[in-house]
C-alpha cells in the first residue's frame, strides 16, 4: 500500500466533498429525513428528530464527514437554515398533532447560536408556517469547554423564553457537566451511548 497515494486520495476526495457542501443548497442536493422518538412511558411515537443529508447522484455523503466541512468552511448558517424552514413548512404542511408528534427536535450548531438574529431567524420561519414555538426543541452541543459563551447563553434564554424548547445532546462526553444543566433551561438531556453501553460490555468481558 502506498501511503501516498492515500493521503492524496483523501485530499481530493475531501476537496470534492467541500465543493459539494458550499454549492449544497443552491444545487438542491439536501435532504431533511425524521427519525422517529419513541416512549417508552407512553409506549407510542411522541416526536421526530430533523436529520439533514447530502445527495452525491446516487448516494449519501455521510453526515460525520460533510457537517464538520460546512461548519469549517462557513456553509452550516445557510444549510441550517435550509432545515429551519423545512422543519417548519413540514409541521404546518402535515399538522404533527394528528400523526402524534408533539415537536421536531431540530439541532442548530455552535456557530447558529453565536449568530446575533438566531432568535428572529427563527420566529420569522415559525411566524411564516404558522408554527407554534413549543412544536420545535431545539438541540445543542457542547463541542467545546467555550461552547456556551455569554452570547450563546443569551440566545438560549431569549428563545427559551419565546416558547422554545432545549435539549442538551451527547451528554456525558466532551465538556458537559451537572452545573451545565443547572444553569440552562434544559428540557430533554440526551445521554451518549456510551454512557449505557459501558456497563453491558463489562457484563459481556466478565
């Protein structure tokens, strides 16, 4: 094997995906998909999480490769963006209440929540589609131990109380902590997999 060689097929392969990524929305290439939530308390369906995905002809380009390219290259606002107002176009075109569905998570990233208009981006969406706030929970992540800076927190409090719902994503990794959840208006915490999965593989060596 030369190595060479892959690191150069990488290269390009990943200047490929770039391009692909700025020209994202302009080309029609992105896709919203829902992944169903399901309780266990209720023992139905109660909500959907917005997932979004990059055609490439025939196949997806996985979201662990293009996202962190859109959040390094810039293009995460107005692909973001793109989500927002399909997420919402979608709760008022197939009214969620009667499918069950309480809300949509909706994942916006760091650089969404540093953005000084987030708040009216997204009540001008919900305005637009005649949305209620309390139909979207809008979900973060601390990437970093300066994710939730004082404008961050600030967006996070103005949306939470414009009606808006939060959930703290991966929580147990990275640089989430107990005080974090304290401090913000939290309504769902996500676990990281690997949280609960730690004991069982235990189980399983012993």
């Amino acid at each position: 094997v030369d190595a060479g060689k892959l690191d150069s097929g990488h290269e390009a392969y990943m200047r490929e995906v770039d391009e692909k990524v700025r020209n994202a929305v302009a080309s029609g290439n992105l896709e919203v998909f829902y992944q169903p939530i399901y309780s266990l308390e209720e023992k139905r369906y109660v909500s959907a999480e917005a997932l979004i995905r990059l055609h490439d002809g025939d196949k997806l380009i996985p979201p662990d490769v293009f996202i962190p390219i859109a959040e390094s290259n810039g293009t995460i606002i107005e692909i973001d963006e793109f989500v927002i107002q399909q997420v919402c176009r979608m709760i008022s075109g197939r009214n969620i209440g009667e499918l069950g569905l309480r809300y949509i998570e909706l994942n916006l990233s760091v650089s969404d929540m540093l953005q000084d208009d987030i708040s009216g981006k997204l009540t001008k969406f919900a305005d637009m589609y005649h949305v209620h706030p309390s139909q979207i929970n809008l979900e973060i992540t601390e990437t970093s131990s300066d994710t939730f800076t004082g404008v961050v927190e600030a967006n996070v409090m103005r949306l939470s109380h414009l009606g808006f719902d939060f959930s703290l994503d991966d929580f147990g990794t990275g640089y989430s902590s107990l005080s974090r959840i304290i401090m913000m208006p939290f309504d769902i915490i996500k676990l990281d997999k690997t949280i609960v999965q730690a004991p069982f593989n235990m189980e399983t060596e012993t």
